[in-house]
C-alpha cells in the first residue's frame, strides 16, 4: 500500500478522513498504513457512496486496497445466502486471486465476512463446500468460475458488487467473453469496479457495456516506467545468453532477482542451468500446479532462494518486497508486459534494475517498448560475454580473504567453483565452459535459426502468435 501521498487543501490526507469504519481503521492502522496513495484517497469514497469506478492505475500503487477496503465496510452489513455469493472479484490469475485474498483476511479480521476463493489448479472440493455454506466475498479466476456455475454449483443472482481487476492482462489472456458472459448473469443494479493498467478499445467497450455512469480516476499515465528503475538493454546472441546471465549474477551485485522467459520450456531449462551452476534458483509457470507455484512464490519470499525463473504469470500484481534485478531473459511479445515485468523491482520507494537481453531480431519490440513508455533505454555493449564495461575490481589479498567470512550461497557466487557446496554435497563436474574454447556469443547470429514456438509452450499470459522479425538491427 505504499506510494505517494495525495496532499489535499495543503494538508496530508489520512485513512480516518475517507470514510472507513472504526474497525477496519484498526486493522489498517495495525498493518501499518495511515496515509492513503493516491488511487485509494480517490477511489474509496466513491465506493463507498455505491458509484462504478473505472480505475487506471499500475501494480505497486495500492488499488487492490481501493476496493478491499470499502467492500468490507459495504459488505459488514447483510446476510450470505447457500450458493449465492454477495460479492464477486475476478482475477486473470490464481497468484492475484490468493493475493486479493490475503488482502481480505488482512483487513477484514476484525469483521465476521465468509471468503471463499476459486481458482485452477486445485480440488474443487473444499471450494463446493464453501459456496454451500454462502459467502459474502467470493474471489475467482474466470474459467474455475465459468465450470461451477455451469455444474450448477453457484447463483449469481445475489451479487451486489463486482470487481473486474487488471483488465488488459484479461484481454491478453483471451477472458473477456469469458467476462462479458459473467456480467450478463449478475444483477443489472449491482455496483461495479474495472481496474486497468492500459485502457484498449476493448476494455473501453466492456466498460460502456456493463458500468452505469462510473466514476474514471487515474493515478498515472496509462503505461509508465517506474523512474526508480535502471533500466538498460544488452545486445547479445541467444546461444550467449546462459554464459551472459551467469556473469550477470556472478558480478553485478544481485542479491534478489526475478528472471522472465517468454516460453515454459525455456523457464524450466534455465532454472535447471543455474542449479547445475550453484545458484540458489527456483521457477513458476502456467504448467505447474496451484500448490507448487505458491511454494515456490514462499520460498523466494522467504529467501531460501534468491533467484526465480519464471513466465508472465509472475509479472503482474504480485508485491514481493526487496527485489533487486528484474532480468527479461528474452524481451516480452508485448510492450505492456515489459512494464508490468520491471514494476517487480523498484517498489515501495526502493531502487532498482531492470536488465533486457536483445537479439538482432527484437528491434520492433524494442521500439514498441520505447514507443509506449516514451524514454529511449540506453543500450550497454557485450564484451566477451560480460554484462558490464566497468573494470573489474581487484583481487582480494590472499591473507584478507583467509581471514574473511565464506560466502552464502547467493549471487554473486564463491569464485573457486572447488570450494562451492552443491546440493545434497553431489560432486559435480565442472562446466564445460571453464574448458578453454571459443567464446559462445562469437558465433555468427546469421547463422543461427530462430526457435520454433509450439503452440503449449506458450505461457497463460500469451495467447498469439510469436512475431517473425528477421534481420532488423537495433538503432544505436
């Protein structure tokens, strides 16, 4: 809930001056917020006073709250009813759904609310028995949502509220006929809320469509690059990235990383190289299950590991604190998703670093990228694999190091590859790029195919064909 402070009639404005209840000032108070961001200070009394909102605004400005925490005053009065929810808020992935959802038990414990939450990947067991009982919140990713409903397991008819959350990552996910169906089965006089990073044709069609008169505010340009953020691009030919992302880790002072691959396949294979190579490194992808994406998300939480591959699932939404690098190991089919991929770093005020990998064939997703958050990224050479220019530093002196403390097993990594613990302390063989040979990235990229896409390859936050753009170069 960070972010900047809306100032009103020369004072700061806090949570006690927008209309919230005693009880959910305490529990905001005891999550330790006081002060409004600028999306909620807009956003919440108008919600409160029954309005539809259209609201603009990005990952990292606090709008899950802007809806979270007026719901549960709105909702504290009233009864839920077997099968037939009083509220809805849909979700374009099962980690924003669990998020929202923490968001509720946060701020609503001190309100007698039922939740439930419905999403992929898990028994729908639990979920049945939950809608039996009646719940006044009821959190959904569409499809989960869509196969009760057909089952027979929900009504819609009682819900009096609905949220449409991250809009643009539903249209990109092909869920707006999924969205358009579910709208047409709720209540004509509910109240409704779309929140959106970007505002396209086609969300600008499902909001006139299905919201009465709301109420737009907008916190910030529709597509913006957090200015905390270096961001910086690196020419490189694909069979050099592995060698440039491990020079990378090793050193550029990374201490906590999100890596970005556009494909599955490619998301397992290089979480599976950096194992090998000693780093602490997990993943997460749309072919995982529910259970294994959140342990995997609580173990990057919880530092057990400091590296996480992963696909665009993990680019929207998710406020994991303390990341220091985002790296795009390949660059996004889509311009909006670079945003939303570095927003990842850089949060709550922090600093932090955002590195792309380029082929010769990614300069109209450069442009594009560029064209959209209106700043040219400054581009840094690749000098025998290595991701900086700068000197490097001077060996330690043989006696300090001795005397120093071991390193952890975190990136950057121990130098003597003799000396580093592997896991289950396997020996390992050593790499087969300390064997001297020519470099990787000296081979020619015109004589390099360009991979071949399968269709179940391509991750839940893409839906398209991959762009064929052959031979272009980089302007530099």
């Amino acid at each position: 809930m960070q972010g900047c402070i809306l100032y009103f009639s020369g004072t700061t404005m806090k949570f006690a001056d927008i209309g919230l209840s005693e009880e959910l000032l305490k529990s905001v108070a005891e999550a330790g917020y006081d002060e409004p961001t600028p999306i909620q200070a807009q956003a919440i009394p108008s919600v409160l006073m029954m309005k539809d909102i259209i609201g603009i605004a990005q990952t990292g400005t606090g709008k899950t709250a802007s809806f979270v925490l007026p719901m549960i005053d709105i909702l504290a009065h009233g009864r839920s009813r077997a099968r037939m929810p009083r509220s809805l808020i849909l979700e374009p992935t099962r980690e924003l759904a669990a998020q929202v959802a923490e968001n509720f038990e946060k701020y609503g414990k001190n309100h007698n609310l039922s939740m439930a939450l419905l999403i992929g990947g898990v028994s729908m067991g639990d979920q049945i028995k939950a809608l039996e009982k009646g719940v006044d919140v009821l959190i959904a990713t569409p499809g989960r949502l869509m196969d009760l409903f057909d089952r027979g397991r929900i009504l819609m008819s009682g819900c009096e509220l609905l949220v449409i959350d991250e809009a643009d990552r539903m249209l990109d996910m092909g869920f707006i006929p999924d969205i358009e169906s579910i709208c047409s089965k709720l209540p004509a006089t509910r109240q409704t809320m779309l929140f959106s990073a970007t505002m396209p044709p086609p969300i600008k069609k499902l909001s006139d469509q299905f919201l009465n008169n709301p109420k737009y505010i907008e916190v910030s340009r529709p597509a913006t690059a957090n200015t905390s953020i270096d961001q910086s691009l690196i020419e490189v030919a694909p069979k050099a990235k592995r060698k440039l992302i491990v020079d990378i880790l090793d050193n550029e002072g990374v201490e906590t990383a999100i890596i970005f691959c556009n494909r599955k396949t490619e998301v397992r294979d290089l979480c599976e190289s950096l194992r090998k190579d000693g780093f602490d490194a997990g993943q997460i992808h749309g072919d995982m299950d529910q259970s294994a994406r959140l342990a995997e998300l609580d173990r990057f939480k919880s530092g057990e590991i400091n590296i996480l591959c992963a696909s665009d699932v993990a680019a929207r939404g998710l406020d994991i604190k303390g990341v220091s690098h985002v790296i795009n190991y390949d660059i996004p089919w889509h311009p909006d998703d670079y945003i939303h991929r570095i927003g990842r770093t850089g949060r709550a005020g922090a600093t932090g670093v955002a590195i792309t990998f380029v082929t010769r064939s990614d300069a109209e997703h450069v442009e594009s990228i560029q064209k959209l958050t209106g700043m040219k990224i400054p581009i840094r050479k690749e000098r025998k694999g290595k991701a900086t220019s700068k000197p490097a530093e001077k060996a330690p002196d043989k006696k300090d190091s001795e005397n120093s403390e071991p390193a952890k097993r975190k990136a950057p990594r121990q130098e003597d590859a003799s000396k580093r613990p592997r896991q289950n302390d396997r020996p390992k063989k050593p790499r087969q790029d300390d064997a001297p040979k020519k470099p990787a990235h000296a081979a020619k990229v015109e004589d390099e195919k360009p991979p071949v896409v399968q269709a179940d390859d391509i991750d839940d936050g893409w839906n398209g064909p991959m762009p064929s753009f052959l031979g272009a170069k980089l302007n530099r």
